[in-house]
C-alpha cells in the first residue's frame, strides 16, 4: 500500500516536472524567435546620428581605462530600419 501510494506521488512529481521543463522551453524558444524579429529591424548607426560626439567618446573611454574603472557601459547605437 505504502508502495503504490509512494509511486504516485513520484509519478505526479515526473509529470509535474517534465510539463514544467516543456513550458521552459517553450517560452525559451518564444523569446529566441521575438528577439530574432527586433534584430532584423535594427541597424546600426554612428554616435554622431544619435547627437553623440566619437571624440568625446574615446575621451570617456580613455579615462576609464585610465582609473580601471568596469562601470563603463558601451554604446551600441541602433535605430529602427525605416520600412
């Protein structure tokens, strides 16, 4: 008795987990795909089309080396393709 009410509850927990590990995956794919589409409608462009300056850039990332500072995010400048 204890058995068969312990196999059920092993049971119940592999389907638990296996639906679980499908529904991950699932939403893995879903972002994959969405993330492909914004991709494709990105291109990218210089600092100067986003109103920033390439030498004040290299300027900023001269001194960060300089003090060895890693708060130092990098620009990717990107704009949606006109259609």
């Amino acid at each position: 008795m204890i058995n068969k009410e312990k196999r059920l509850i092993t049971s119940r927990r592999s389907r638990f987990f296996a639906c679980l590990t499908g529904i991950v995956f699932f939403l893995c794919w879903i972002l994959r795909a969405e993330a492909q589409i914004i991709k494709k409608s990105l291109e990218y462009v210089s600092p100067e089309e986003v109103g920033w300056s390439s030498e004040k850039l290299e300027q900023a990332k001269a001194f960060a080396e300089k003090i060895n500072s890693a708060a130092v995010i990098p620009g990717l400048y990107l704009r949606f393709k006109d259609n």
